[in-house]
C-alpha cells in the first residue's frame, strides 16, 4: 500500500521535473533568438581597401586589393560603401598583355578586376595624407561622397592594406611611409569622434605585425601576414603576365572567402587558421585583446558582407494621400513659356571677330577689374 | 527601418494616382547609334552614340523627377549654373594619316571645358568644386585640376550649343595628360545610360574587349539645343560618345573580316526598349579598294547618302526598332568581308638553288591605263667560298637584266603585214591582230658591290702562327731535349800562338 501510493507520487514528480525542464529549454531557447539578434551591434558595413605600391613588377599588390574588393562586393557591401584605393593602374597599363583584366590566379582563370568596378583613389591620389584624412573624415571641402568614409557609431568598418613594409611602417608608393603609431592614432581619433563600431584590420606586408602593435583603442582586430622579422612571400608567378599575380596569405584568404555566401555562420577563428606556416612560409599573427567580443562570436560576415537584419510585419497600414506632393506634380505640366525671338547656335570660328577682338578683349579686363573689386 | 519602409509605401501609392491622371507626352527621348567604318588600313572603327534630350528648363523649375536624363548630370547642372559641359577620356592617337578624319577627336588623357551660364559670379570656385564632383562621378583623378592647369581661351572653344553671348570669361578649359582610362571609368559612363548595357547597343560595351584597342575614348557632352524648328524654347542635350579603333593584327590577327562578334565579342539581341531611335550605320563608300568589295551581310534594307567631312559618303542602315532586322528569335551579328575578285593573271616563279640554278619570275600583268605599276623583287646573293672568287672581286658581280614582252594598243588600225613584200624592219615580229603591236624590252643589268675577303689574309696567318710556334714551342722544345755540357777549349794550333802574341803585345788577356 505504501509501495503502491509511492509509485504514483514519484510519477507525477518526475512528470512535474521533465516538464518544467521544457518549460526552462523553451524559454531559453527563446532567450538564444533574442540574444542573436543583438549579437552584434552594428547596423552599417564600410570597407577601406588600399593597395600602396606602384609599378608594374607590384601587380600583385593590386590584385590582392581587387580580390578582397570582389569578396566584399559579392557578400553583400555596395560600392557606395567601399573606399578603393590602388596606387597604380595595372589593368590598363602598356604592359599588360590582356588588358582591362587582373588576375589573381595562373592560367587566367579568374578575373578580380571584372567588368564593374569603382576605384575612388586611384594613381597619385593615394597618399599617406589622403587615407588618413579618409579614416579621420578631415577630408577637404568638395570632396565628393564616393571619397568619403562616412561611417557612424554603428559601422563595421574593413580596413585592408598591402604593400611593401619594414618593421612599423608600410610605404606607399615609394615615396612616403605611414608608421603603425601614425595609423593607431588615426584610429583612437576615429574611436573619439565615433566613426565605428568595431573595426577590422587585415594587412598583408612584410613584417605586417608590427603594424597593429601600437593600436590602444577599443574594437580593434587585426590580422597580419607575417611576423616582425619575416617576410610575407608572393604566391606564383603566370609566365604569359611575367609577374607575381598574388602574394600567398591573401591568396588563401581569397579561396577561404570565396566559400563564403552571405547566410554564412563562418566565424573568425576559421579566418585565423587560414594561411599555416606550412603553405603560407611567414607566421600568420593576429590581435584580440582590444576586442571586446569573443572572436569565436563574431561571424565572417559582420565584417566582409553587409547582412542587414530584416522585420517582416502582417499588419496593413492605411495612407492618407498628401495634397502637397500631388500640387507640385501638378505644376510640372505647365508648358515653358516661350520667348519671343528665336535663339542662335554660337559661330565656331568667326574669323573677323577674332581679329578684332582686341577691344572686346580690353573691356573684358575691365570687367574683371571691376569683379574683382 | 519601419518607418522608412512606411515612407516608401507612402511615396510609392501617391505617385500612382499622380501619374495615371495625366497621359502627357514624355519630355526626355533617347537615340542611340552605332557607326561602323572600315579604314584604309585594315582596321575597323566603331562610334558609339547615345543622346538623351531632355525638354526641360533646368534653371527655372525645381525639378524632382528624373526619367532618362540621369539625376547626377541633371544636379550639376542646375547647382553650377552650367551652360555645356564637355568631358572626355582618351587613350591612344587618331592616325589621322592612315584612318582618315575623326568624327570627333580628343586629346590623350583627360580633357574638360565648360561654359557657365552669366549668372555664375565666382566661375574659379565654381570650376573647381565642378572638377572635384566629377571626379567621384567618373573616378577619374579630375581634382587635380586647379589653376596650373587651366585656361580660359579667348579665341576657340566657342559653345557648341545655343548661347546667348559669348564672354569668354566663363569658359574654363583643362587637360590632364598623365589620366590613364580603364573599366572603373567606363563603369560610372555606362551607368548613366537609360538602358545600362542591359539592352540596345550598350550590350556591346564590354571592356576585356573596348580596351583591347589602339585608340579608346569616351565623353559626355551637355549642351542647349533647340526644341523646335522655331527655336523659340530649350532642350538639354546629353550626348555620350564612345569611339574605338579595333586593330587588323592585334584583335584581327591579320586578317581584314570583321563582324561584331568578334569585334565586341558579343551581338545585338534587342533594342533598347527605352529608346526612341536604334541604328547601326556601316560606312560602304569605299567599298572597292585595291581590286577588293566589301559585302555586309546580312544586306542593309535601306542607305544613307550624305556629305560628311567634306566627303560624299554612303552608309548601310539597319534599324533595331525594326523587326525584320533583329526580333526575339534571331540576333544582329553584322559582317563585313572583303571579296576579291578572281585574277585573270598568270604568275611562274622558281626560286634559285645554290651553285645550280637562278631564280626565274615571270608574271603575266594587265596595267591599267593612265598608271604608273613598279615591279620590285628583292633578292640575296649567297657568300661564296674564298676559291670561287674571281680574280677581280672588287669589280662586283652582275645581275641580268629583265625582260618586258608587251602587247602594246596601237593608236592607229595596222593592216596584215605580207612578208615578201613589206621592208625588212617591219616582219621582225609577227603581227597577231591589227589593234596592237609587239614589243620585247630590256632593262639595265645591275652591277652589285659585294663585301669581298681579304685574300692576303691566309697568308698572313701562317707566317704569324708559324713564327708563334717556332719561337715559343721551338724554344721550350730546345730547353726540354738538349743537354748543356761544357767544354774544354783546346791547347794547340799555330794560329792560337800567334794570335796569344799580339794579345800580349797589345796588353789583352789571352785567349
């Protein structure tokens, strides 16, 4: 009898314990979807692409820019929001055996620079002043909105840059270098004024880690290369370009992107494993410690793609038409009054009023004068 | 994000009402061409144009929507207070000597002139903030443009559009000659395009294949036009022009055929649906040169006969708006071909073998009247042996003359000659009819001055290497195989007294 009430007593308790332990998985559950959505705090992507070397013999550097270029556009990031900056024309230089082409791997089998491409700073632009003044949004009066990097407090932002490096500084274009003090202050400039949310910096030189030693600013990762002390080697050469197409890191960084589509869940201890020492010859570094986040958190895309977080809702929503707008679209028809005489096209070479322009010319000093004034 | 999704719908819904209420005539329109135009040269030329006229006064109207005028060039115009805009990216050089004259030529690298409207009051700080926004227009390093390298010309450069006056204080013209042109400046041009090589002509604008080429140039033109034959209101005109110059052996490989695919690497499937006026124009006027036709296939239906360039010209037209010429099922891919006609000649030629027999050429040629024909041949002699020289090699060595056999018309009817009873001169040769006469004649023979050896030379160079090997091997050979002994004079012999006898008497130590 007591065996008997027992069992039902234990029955009921483990019915109670498995199902408040469903009750407790669902709610969590629920809790791990809310949590995602404000995994990260982004709302904006930007992407800084340099390439800093001239010449013809550097073609590698610019094709290591484009195909980072081809990843970020393809995962999602428009061309509005990508600053591109190649210090020299490859593409269409004199000697380029298939012109309007860069490729990044022998035999020609892709094709980086591709048939729609922007590039916002480009030949003598590329200086040390313009890319900083680009990251710090000090860029002069008139500069027009592809030049710009106008990011908020919630942009993600990319910065990649390959060149040719030493021991804390990058060169560009064989004429100026840029020291990793110079860029990390660029950076805290950018963390005061809010220019970003978090940062990535990938740079691919020699001796690339010396570059994001000196950074002190919040959100910062960054990934090199190559190690103080090594050289970042090229990856292979095509005998029909006659150069070096890629240098070896960013090739693998290239392969390792192209499995990337924009719904992947890839996160970057997958991209800090891509170039080992045994195929990549330099020692890959990287830098986390000013990251707030856990690098194993962060997903690919939050800084290669431009993955926007949608809210789809069944309500309707009823409009109410607005007499203003409807006046103004009503305005346009009205025919342009005409004038009264007909106009004239100009005389492209009239030969006698240019002989004796010699007046008209003086009195137009004077009016100058008197603008001037 | 919802409220901007709201406000689109918002925007979206009244926009619908606004524009189903009033059927009015399209104020913009767009043509498009292509004019294809073989050179003398063997190469082929392509100019692309696309124009969209715009009937609207910019400056009186605030204007909001934008259908084929694209919104970037509307803007400026309307901010700057532009009268024409000219813009142009060039790579390359028109040959003017062997292509003939350009439709519209410009200068290597970038150039851009504007005129701005009089009510400008600061035109240098308006042409530099022009320059800077067309730079991340075109992304083209245009911000370079300050005043070290502008002009303003006072006597060229007049507006190619309608003007009012022409003070030449507000026309600005640069070049920047170092800009280099490639896709990412063919990227923003072609999206500017109503049909953005999607459709019409501008699927053809591929750049692997555009910048494959000897001369590369592209503009944008905006300017005033007329609206009406009465010129009594304005139109904006934009025109967008790119010409290409595809070469006969880098593109080509040599050979004169061209057809559009091979040209752009692709072919016309449809027109542009946006566009009022679709044509390809092929230049047939010299259509025979050099004994060779030019057959277009497929066959034009109709031509164009104007005076351009000071030059009667004839085009094929084919019309993409047309049905019969391009439809859902069958794609344009013109062809141009060079025909030759088959030659009634002859032509023997038998090249030389050394030491056994000379070249032999003997060609049968019709001359056309009124010419001048020059027959070359080039030749080598080939180095003889130093024995087969003659024994005057310097006097040179002779090439025989070549023979001309002509049939020549004559001006005057002959009659059959009887050989009994005409003179000797006359019944040299055969007469075959009455309306021309034989004739064979030579020309010079070629005397040729050949580098000839030097004949002394083996001479020489067994008298050295023979006084090399005596001196330096004979000598080591005596120093290696004699032996050195010394040897005892002798005592005796009268003459060795005597001689001992002067000595003493001299005071010479004896022998």
């Amino acid at each position: 009898m007591a065996a008997n009430s027992f069992r039902p007593r234990v029955l009921t308790a483990l019915a109670g314990l498995l199902a408040l332990s469903f009750g407790s998985l669902a709610d969590s559950r629920i809790e791990d979807q809310a949590e995602q959505f404000f995994r990260s705090g982004h709302t904006n992507n930007w992407a800084v692409l340099v390439c800093t070397s001239r010449f013809w013999f550097n073609y590698r550097h610019v094709a290591n820019t484009l195909s980072v270029y081809r990843s970020v556009k393809r995962l999602g990031i428009p061309d509005s929001h990508i600053v591109l900056m190649l210090a020299d024309d490859m593409a269409c230089n004199a000697r380029n055996p298939k012109p309007a082409t860069v490729f990044s791997h022998k035999n020609m089998e892709l094709n980086v620079y591709g048939d729609d491409v922007e590039v916002d700073y480009r030949s003598y632009e590329v200086t040390v002043e313009n890319f900083l003044r680009v990251l710090t949004g000090r860029v002069p009066p008139g500069t027009p909105r592809s030049k710009r990097l106008l990011s908020d407090d919630r942009s993600n932002i990319l910065i990649y840059m390959t060149g040719h490096g030493g021991n804390g500084f990058l060169k560009f274009q064989d004429s100026e270098e840029i020291t990793n003090i110079e860029l990390a202050d660029a950076f805290e400039q950018m963390w005061q004024k809010r220019r970003y949310n978090e940062l990535l910096f990938i740079i691919d030189t020699c001796q690339g880690a010396s570059m994001y030693e000196r950074f002190y600013s919040p959100n910062i990762m960054a990934l090199a290369s190559s190690q103080v002390g090594e050289d970042s080697l090229s990856h292979q050469p095509d005998p029909a370009i006659g150069v070096h197409l890629m240098d070896r890191y960013t090739f693998y960084v290239l392969e390792f992107l192209e499995e990337i589509n924009p719904a992947s869940q890839t996160n970057m201890n997958d991209l800090f494993q891509v170039c080992p020492k045994s195929l990549c010859v330099s020692t890959p570094g990287h830098r986390t410690d000013l990251f707030q986040r856990d690098p194993k958190n962060v997903l690919i895309t939050d800084f290669f793609g431009s993955v926007r977080k949608v809210e789809i809702t069944t309500e309707t929503i009823s409009l109410q038409p607005d007499l203003g707008i409807m006046e103004s679209s009503n305005k346009e028809d009205q025919i342009d009054e005409e004038r009264m005489e007909p106009l004239k096209y100009a005389e492209q070479l009239p030969v006698a009023q240019i002989i004796h322009q010699e007046n008209l010319f003086k009195s137009a000093i004077l009016l100058l004068g008197q603008r001037m004034n | 994000m919802a409220v901007a999704v709201r406000l689109a719908l918002i925007v979206l819904l009244l926009l619908g009402p606004g524009g189903w209420g009033h059927t009015e005539p399209s104020r913009d329109s767009l043509r498009e061409e292509l004019v294809i135009t073989p050179l003398p040269s063997g190469d082929v030329a392509a100019t692309f144009q696309f124009r969209t006229r715009w009937d609207s006064e910019l400056q009186r109207e605030e204007v909001s929507h934008y259908r084929l005028f694209p919104k970037a060039l509307g803007q400026l115009i309307s901010k700057y207070s532009l009268q024409e805009l000219h813009l142009s990216f060039t790579q390359g050089f028109w040959r003017t000597r062997y292509w003939g004259p350009p439709f519209l030529q410009a200068p290597s690298g970038a150039e851009l002139w504007v005129w701005f409207q009089d009510t400008v009051t600061d035109v240098d700080k308006s042409w530099k903030e022009l320059s800077n926004v067309l730079s991340g227009i075109f992304c083209a390093s245009l911000n370079f443009i300050d005043s070290t390298n502008t002009v303003i010309p006072t006597a060229s450069f007049k507006p190619l559009g309608l003007a009012n006056g022409t003070d030449h204080y507000f026309l600005r013209y640069a070049v920047l000659p170092r800009e280099v042109v490639c896709t990412e400046n063919l990227t923003p041009w072609k999206k500017l395009l109503p049909c953005s090589s999607k459709a019409g002509l501008s699927v053809l604008l591929k750049a692997d294949r555009l910048f494959h080429t000897s001369y590369h140039s592209q503009a944008v033109h905006i300017r005033p036009v007329c609206r009406n034959a009465r010129c009594t209101s304005i139109s904006w005109e934009l025109r967008q022009t790119l010409s290409v110059v595809f070469d006969a052996f880098v593109t080509g490989q040599g050979k004169k055929d061209w057809s559009l695919f091979r040209m752009f690497s692709r072919t016309l499937t449809e027109p542009c649906p946006l566009a009022a006026e679709s044509r390809v124009y092929v230049d047939i006027t010299s259509s025979k040169q050099d004994n060779e036709t030019l057959e277009v296939n497929p066959p034009p239906l109709t031509t164009y006969q104007d005076v351009i360039l000071g030059t009667q010209k004839t085009y094929a037209v084919y019309d993409l708006l047309d049905t019969a010429v391009i439809n859902n099922s069958r794609n344009l891919n013109l062809q141009l071909k060079w025909k030759r006609p088959p030659e009634n000649g002859y032509i023997h030629y038998q090249p030389a073998q050394d030491r056994l027999q000379p070249h032999l050429l003997e060609m049968l040629i019709q001359l056309p009247a009124n010419s001048v024909t020059k027959v070359s041949i080039q030749f080598e002699r080939a180095l003889l042996k130093w024995t087969e020289y003659t024994p005057d090699p310097n006097h040179g060595f002779y090439v025989s003359p070549s023979v001309l056999s002509a049939l020549v018309p004559s001006i005057v009817a002959s009659k059959p000659v009887d050989w009994e009873e005409s003179p000797l001169f006359n019944s040299l040769f055969p007469g075959s009819d009455s309306s021309s006469y034989f004739v064979r004649l030579y020309t010079e023979p070629l005397l040729v001055n050949l580098p000839t050896p030097d004949f002394s030379m083996p001479y020489n160079v067994i008298c050295l290497t023979c006084t090399v090997v005596a001196v330096c091997y004979g000598s080591f050979y005596n120093l290696l195989t004699r032996t050195f002994h010394i040897e005892e004079p002798s005592k005796g012999g009268l003459a060795k007294r005597l001689a001992n006898l002067i000595r003493r008497a001299r005071g010479v130590p004896p022998l």
